[in-house]
C-alpha cells in the first residue's frame, strides 16, 4: 500500500460551495448512541441530513437520540441494530427500505474491544471478529442494493485503525496476500478463521499476528483488506460509489478509558467531513488518517 499525501484533505471544508447534500440525503451511523459514533449523527444532522443513529442498547440509543431533541433541536431517528447478530441486521434493512427507501451514506462505526490500553488478551477474539469485521462486511453487504446511484456518489465510511495496517502483520505469507491486487473476501475469511483457529489452541503468539491488541488489529486489519477488495468491485463495475476506511487515531472514547490525544467531537467531525467531500475529491479505496494538523491519506 503506496503512501500518498493529500494536501487538499489537511482541512476539508463543509462551506456552502462545496454543498452537495440536502434534506433527502439520508445517512445511518451505527453505533452512535455515544463516542465517535455520536458526534457524527449530531455533526451530519447539523447539516441537514437526514440521520438514522442505530445502537444495539435500545434504551441508550433512545437517551441518545432525545438529548439531540433536548439539548441541539435536533431531529434523527433511532432503531436498534447489533451488528453481531444477522437477525438484527435484516430487521434493521428492511425497516430502511420501507421507510426510507434509499441510502447515500453508510458509516461503519460499531466496534469492540475488550483490552485495557497495555492489554492483550485474546479471551473475547470471537466476539471481536464478529463484530468488527464480520458484521460491518454483512451490514454493507445488505445495505448494498439500497445505494442512489448518483452522480454525488454513494459512500461508506469504515471507521478502522492503523493498528489494522497490513505492515503490522509479521507472517509474511498472509501479508503478501492481504497486499495482492487479487485478495478476495473468501481469502480474508480465511486469514480471520485461521486466526481464531490458533487462538482456540493456544498458539497464536508465535504464528506472526499483530503484536499490539492482537484481535481488535487482525479484526481492523480484515476490515480494511475487504474495504479494498470491495472498493475494486465497484470501480471496476462502474458504479458510483466510493469506499474509504477512517482511522481517529488515539481518541478519548470508552475504548480507550477516555484517555486519547483528540476528543469524540474533534474525530467525529473530520469523520464527517471525509464522508461529505465533494464527488471530485472523492478517491476510491483510501485510508484516511487523523493528525493534529488535520488528515493524511494513503493510496
């Protein structure tokens, strides 16, 4: 993965000349009831999208939603959805095409870890797969035929990490198959059993993995390859929609115990502005990371 520097991404602007988006817009950020996640639905329905904020803790994605009402004037609306379980998934997907009918901007924020931030341990790497990798791919996968296809382009947004980079991956074999222009899904699905299955016994220390939170980077890791592998399908098909991963580096989330270099709001609104840039700036298949000075991309 060639690096490449964007210069015109260090401060991408939401000012009225660059407006592409309306009312009609309509956006869905899951995991939003707090974090990143939340910050983008209140940026995005600032701006006058319409938003869909999907928790899988009803109640809290309800809190959430009225304190947008109470404290912003904010309108979005809420529907459960746990990206782990497929059957909330078709629930959430059908209740979109009945009501909304159309999607322009899918952003992938659901993700767990169970480490504390000097952790490594593997005990919940099932859990984390499913749920980073496994159900943001079927969540994709299903939204797909709901799309516009316009000229303002579709896009989906995965909120991934650099610990998923594929040079932290030490096997080689399997980083030279996560950088092949070839990769497909059945390859990364592959990569990510064999990963479990060396958790299971016992041996995944000494078979090349990622060092640093070794199931949340091999699940950011399969996020990104499949973000890249689905980012080449539809631009081979000519299709208007762009894929782009977003990584907010060290944020103060409850993943991290709050502690972090950026606060939720300061992501949340480059995560928006990634997701609002206008069609001619768009470039398929990047990875877009949070600076201080604003956001660098690689190729």
């Amino acid at each position: 993965m060639d690096i490449k520097e964007c210069p015109n991404l260090s401060a991408p602007s939401l000012s009225s000349s660059t407006r592409w988006w309306s009312k009609d817009t309509v956006a869905v950020v899951t995991g939003a009831n707090k974090g990143i996640g939340f910050s983008m639905v209140k940026k995005l329905a600032e701006l006058g999208l319409t938003v869909i904020l999907t928790a899988r803790d009803t109640e809290r994605g309800r809190k959430a939603v009225d304190e947008l009402r109470r404290q912003h004037g904010l309108h979005v609306y809420f529907h459960r959805l746990d990206v782990s379980d497929s059957v909330s998934i078709k629930a959430f997907v059908d209740w979109l095409r009945q009501n909304l009918g159309v999607l322009d901007i899918l952003v992938n924020n659901a993700g767990v870890s169970f480490n504390g931030l000097h952790e490594n341990s593997v005990g919940h790497a099932e859990t984390v797969i499913k749920t980073n990798f496994c159900g943001a791919k079927l969540l994709t996968e299903s939204l797909l035929p709901l799309f516009r296809n316009s000229a303002s382009k579709g896009r989906i947004v995965n909120i991934s990490s650099r610990l998923g980079s594929f040079d932290k991956m030490r096997n080689p074999k399997m980083r030279k198959m996560l950088e092949s222009e070839t990769l497909t899904v059945e390859q990364i699905e592959e990569i990510v059993n064999l990963f479990l299955e060396n958790v299971k016994k016992g041996t995944w220390k000494s078979q090349g993995w990622p060092e640093y939170w070794t199931d949340y980077a091999v699940s950011k890791m399969a996020l990104n390859a499949y973000s890249q592998v689905l980012a080449r399908r539809y631009q081979d098909n000519g299709r208007l929609l762009t894929i782009i991963c977003f990584c907010p580096g060290f944020t103060q989330t409850s993943m991290t115990g709050g502690k972090g270099t950026y606060t939720a709001d300061y992501a949340g609104e480059a995560g928006v502005r990634l997701a609002l840039l206008p069609p001619e700036d768009l470039s398929i298949g990047t990875f877009h990371k949070l600076t201080h000075t604003g956001i660098k991309s690689k190729m």
